[in-house]
C-alpha cells in the first residue's frame, strides 16, 4: 500500500484527492495547504486525511512514500526537489517545471535515486485523445501532415507565466503523445495587453525534420471558450472539439492528391470529399488513470504513459517559444 501525500489543495488539488481516495492500492495520509480555510473544506470532505499547513509536513513524513503536488510553476522544482531527496515518488502538475536546467535536475536525481518522476498531462488519458493514437497508429489516416490547435477562452490571467505556459501544455502534450518525432525548432508571437508585459494572447509553430507542422494559438482575451484540434493526414482528416460534450471526434474522409505536370507554375490538385462518422470514444474519467498509472508505475517499476521524458520535452518547447517571442519570432532550434 502507497501512502500518498498531496501538496496544494485550491483549483486542482481537490480533484487529484477525489480520484488519489478511489485508487485500492493507496492511502492518502496527508494533504498541505497554508490556507487554513481551504484545509476546513478538506476536513468536511474527507475526514479521514490529515491537513497540515507547511509542505515540510509532508515532505519530512517518513510514512510517506509518494507526493503530489498540484501548486504554481516556480515551486515544482524546489517542492520536487526535496521530495525526491527524501525518497518520495513524485507526480507534478504540468508543466514539469520553470526551466529546462530544471528538470534536468529532477531526472537526474529521481534516476539517482531510482525514484519515479511523472508529470501530470490529463488529456494524455483521455478517450478521445487513446482513440486518435489509435487511428494514427493504424495508419486511418494515412501520412499525417499537420497539427493545428486553437485553445482560447476569457481568463484566467496569471501573474508569473504567459499564455502558452498555461494552456499550451495540454496540447503540446498530445502533438508529443500522438508524433513521437522530436521537433527541430520553434517559432513563437505574442502580445501583453496588461502593465505586466506577460502575454495573454500568443502563436506558436513548432517545425519537424520531416516536415510536419504543427501550429497552437493560445489566448485569455477570447469571448468564447474553444478547445479545437485539427489533425490532417493525406487520406483522412480528424476534428478533435474538446468541448462537445458528446461527439467529441469527427473523422473526415476528405483528402486532395496533387497530380504532377510539365508546367511547374501550375499545380493539379484533385480533392475528394467523403464521408464523416464519429467513433464511440470511451467516458471514463481521465483524472482517475493518471492516478492508477502514477500508483501503478511505482508498483510495478514501469515507465507511465505521462512520463517525465514527455514532461522535459513540453517545456524544451515552451522555453523556445518563450526566447522565440522576445526575438520578434524567430526561429529558435530545440537541443
């Protein structure tokens, strides 16, 4: 039995102590929160857990052998860090940490220690998302080209990361999940419109060897709330619109085939327009897998799907876009 301990318990933190208590082969010993009312709601909702106000509390817990911690960026690593010194498995909330110099410390240190180190990509576990791998993998689509995402909603406006290190992790993380190839460079826009120069409204392009693309727009000033990715491979396309609640996966039959010519001013293309269906996409609650994987990858000594391989690869892009906007956009080549 894995006696848990999870640090933060404000927007997330609730949620990973819902689907951590339905988990059989763990316990949840302690949750850390310095705000004694957010640990009065912890107290009414599972009597059970321990509330402590100072992380140290469940850090310096020798009964404790795995932490989680649901709190903002710039205290993943040294929260991280102590933890996985004391010999705690950890599971972060995206992204992994503020720097890649970061979490290369972390790996480092988790492999030293033969520790399990996991970032918390959600979507990763979705149904949606385990359905188009499938469809990738077993070619439905042909050669995939493209990835071209749009995630914008009205706020929330944060103090100390920018747009794209807020929202871009969820799909950054599905273009890593789903195209195994590393990215050659990054170039990245985007705007402030507040006193604090942080951006609230950013463009980024992520370039591939192989020539796919890969294009997210990320913003905090949009009316409407949309979580739309379109995936373009040369027989089928996919609609991915995260915000349907039922049909969450539409499956285009509709392609074009360039048709080669002498006169190479002219370009031949023929289009084909088909047929749409929509797969069954499996409901389960994604949340609740991240857990069974965390619990499961320290049980068995197995690498999670949201590993931190995947983790230091989201902010290798991240920290490129970031070099790219100062840059007026420009290209900014991945290590």
């Amino acid at each position: 039995m894995i006696n848990v301990g999870i640090i933060g318990y404000g927007y997330w933190g609730p949620n990973l102590v819902r689907n951590f208590f339905g988990q059989k082969d763990c316990v949840i010993k302690s949750v850390a929160d310095a705000r004694p009312n957010r640990l009065e709601l912890l107290a009414k909702a599972y009597p059970s857990v321990q509330g402590v106000l100072n992380a140290d509390g469940i850090l310096n817990d020798p009964a404790i052998d795995a932490v989680v911690i649901a709190t903002p960026v710039f205290t993943h690593f040294p929260l991280a860090q102590k933890a996985l010194q004391n010999g705690k498995h950890v599971l972060l909330e995206k992204p992994m940490a503020s720097s890649v110099q970061e979490c290369n410390i972390l790996i480092g240190l988790a492999a030293q220690k033969n520790l399990l180190l996991m970032v918390d990509h959600t979507f990763l576990y979705t149904g949606a998302v385990e359905k188009i791998k499938e469809l990738i993998d077993t070619n439905a689509l042909g050669n995939v080209k493209y990835l071209d995402s749009t995630r914008i909603n009205l706020g929330l406006f944060q103090p100390d990361i920018n747009v794209l290190w807020d929202l871009a992790p969820h799909d950054l993380s599905i273009l890593r999940y789903l195209h195994d190839e590393k990215p050659y460079s990054v170039n990245a826009t985007g705007i402030s419109h507040t006193h604090n120069g942080i951006e609230n409204i950013a463009f980024m392009t992520i370039n591939y060897q192989s020539g796919f693309i890969a294009h997210l727009n990320c913003s905090w000033s949009s009316p409407v709330k949309v979580r739309m990715m379109l995936i373009g491979g040369d027989q089928k396309m996919i609609i991915y619109n995260d915000v349907e609640p039922t049909e969450k996966i539409k499956v285009y039959d509709t392609g074009y085939e360039l048709k080669s010519d002498e006169d190479k001013n002219k370009i031949l293309v023929d289009y084909r327009v088909g047929d749409i269906y929509v797969p069954k996409v499996n409901n389960k609650e994604a949340l609740a897998q991240v857990a069974s994987d965390f619990i499961g990858g320290i049980l068995e000594k197995r690498t999670p799907r949201s590993s931190h391989h995947i983790g230091l690869d989201i902010v290798k892009m991240l920290e490129a876009s970031e070099q790219s906007i100062k840059n007026k956009g420009a290209e900014v080549k991945i290590s």
